[in-house]
C-alpha cells in the first residue's frame, strides 16, 4: 500500500472507532436497558457470546489470510458486514437486534485483524509506534463525532435514530481504505485453489504455530495475557455507561459529558504513547499502560 494511503488507514480507525463508543459503548447498552426491558445481563451475554466466536474464528481466518495473502478481501467483506448489521439494530424484536449486534461486534473485530496487518504499510520499523500512536488519536474524532451525534440526536430521535446515523458513519469513513486498500504483491506461493484445500492449509499451519507457541513460553504468555485484558477492555466499555446511569445514579446527558472529556484527553496521550513506544519498547510500554488501567 503506498504511504499516501495512511489518511484512508486512519480514516478507517476513525469509523471503527465510531462503532465501539457510539454503538457498544453508549447507545445499544442504553436501549437495550432502558427502552426494550433488558438488563445487564442481557448485555453481558451478548458480549461473552460474541467474544467466544472471535476466539474460535479469529486464528482460522488469520491463517487463511496468511495463505492465500488476501488480506483486503478479508477486511472489505468483515467490514462492510458490520456496517449492515450496525443498522439492521432495532429492525426487529430484542432477540434478534441482540444478534445482529453480536453480528456486527465479531465482524468489526475481525475486520481489525486484517486492518492491523496493513499498519507496516504505512510505516517503517523506526516510526511504527508513532503512525500507530497518530491513527489512535485521530481515530479518536470518531469518539467524538459518536458522541456528539448521541448527545444531540438520542433525545428528540431515540436510540435507534442514532445508531442508524453512526452505520452511516462507519461507512463513509471506512469506504476509502475499502476502496484504495491493495494487497502487497506477493513474494512467496500465495494461491487460492479453492475453499476446502485453502481451509486445510490454514488449519495446518494453525496447528504448527500453535504448538509453536507451546515452546515459546513467553509468546504463550503474552497471548494469555492479551487475551485477558482485551476481554475486560470489551467488558469495561459496553458497561461504562450502565455503571453510570444505573449505578452512580448520572443521568445520560452526564455520561455522554464524562465520554466526551476523557476522549479529549485521549487524543493527545495516544500520539505520546506511540512516540514513547518508538523510544523504549513496546512491552514495556504496554504493562505500564495495563498497569495504569
């Protein structure tokens, strides 16, 4: 991908970004509890239910992009799914909003896995961290623009209104990656053949990286360890709001004030945390920010 393609990779960050406070962090918890008579609960298990499904298919698609090195194919069709099913929410009864919301939470995480894959398009090994640290903060206008658009639309419009205006969001703002996104020619033996001997191949290789892992302790470990506090980032940002509204006793207009700051601040500590990264390590960096959470 060429380096004038880092505005289409941030402005991909920038609606991917939109879906996780606008959809999972405010709006949907919201409706869900307050309009359609469910509970916390109701949110959890959606959540767990579609993070166990990014656990199983995650690694099976990430080998089989490895082996054919189509990333982009990958990440158009997971992208545009989760735009489809952010605004199929609310189209039908509870049961079934719940499970295009899970829908769109596994395809915008899988879309991730392809989208962060093209970051060493972008950049170099000496600047990595500061092109990731810029896409963060950037990416974080689309915190803004979601709560925003909550801020002046949920109240004459309701949730629903919102959430429709936020899919058309993640579109417009994710369409140029989609369309000026090109896989890197390939330098070794990528083919695709056809399904079934693709999805063989990945699962092969799945099982060697694996077992790969298994003697690697401290890969092993870092995985245990990612996996762990990225199910509790997920958790702590579907549940922010619920915690403030049902719990604190803060009316929605106040968290959505409360959101709205802390994204502030996110912007300019993003770009510092990726400059830090190129300066020091990547690991330390990230245990020091776990360890502030």
């Amino acid at each position: 991908m060429p380096k004038t393609s880092l505005v289409a990779w941030v402005s991909y960050d920038t609606g991917n970004t939109i879906f996780f406070t606008g959809v999972m962090g405010l709006v949907f918890p919201l409706w869900v509890t307050q309009v359609m008579g469910g509970d916390d609960a109701t949110v959890g298990f959606t959540l767990a239910a579609s993070m166990a499904v990014i656990f199983a298919i995650a690694p099976i698609l990430g080998a089989m992009s490895d082996q054919t090195g189509k990333r982009m194919g990958f990440l158009i069709f997971f992208t545009l799914l989760s735009v489809v099913a952010t605004g199929l929410i609310g189209t039908e009864p509870l049961a079934a909003s719940l499970v295009v919301f899970a829908i769109g939470i596994v395809a915008i995480h899988t879309a991730d896995i392809f989208y962060n894959t093209l970051l060493e398009d972008v950049s170099s090994p000496n600047n990595i961290g500061t092109v990731a640290g810029i896409g963060i903060g950037l990416g974080y206008i689309g915190a803004i623009l979601a709560v925003g658009v909550s801020m002046l639309f949920t109240e004459p419009f309701g949730h629903i209104i919102v959430i429709r205006i936020i899919a058309v969001a993640m579109l417009i703002l994710m369409l140029p990656l989609v369309t000026l996104g090109r896989d890197r020619p390939s330098t070794g033996s990528h083919q695709w053949t056809s399904f079934p001997h693709v999805a063989r191949a990945s699962i092969s290789r799945l099982v060697a990286a694996t077992k790969g892992v298994r003697k690697d302790l401290v890969w092993g470990r870092f995985l245990a360890a990612r996996f762990w506090y990225m199910w509790a980032v997920n958790a702590a940002s579907s549940f922010a709001v619920l915690y403030g509204v049902e719990t604190v006793g803060l009316s929605e207009k106040q968290v959505q004030v409360i959101f709205f700051l802390g994204i502030v601040t996110g912007i300019p500590s993003a770009i510092l945390w990726g400059r830090l990264v190129d300066r020091y390590t990547p690991s330390s960096i990230l245990k020091t920010a776990v360890v502030g959470h």
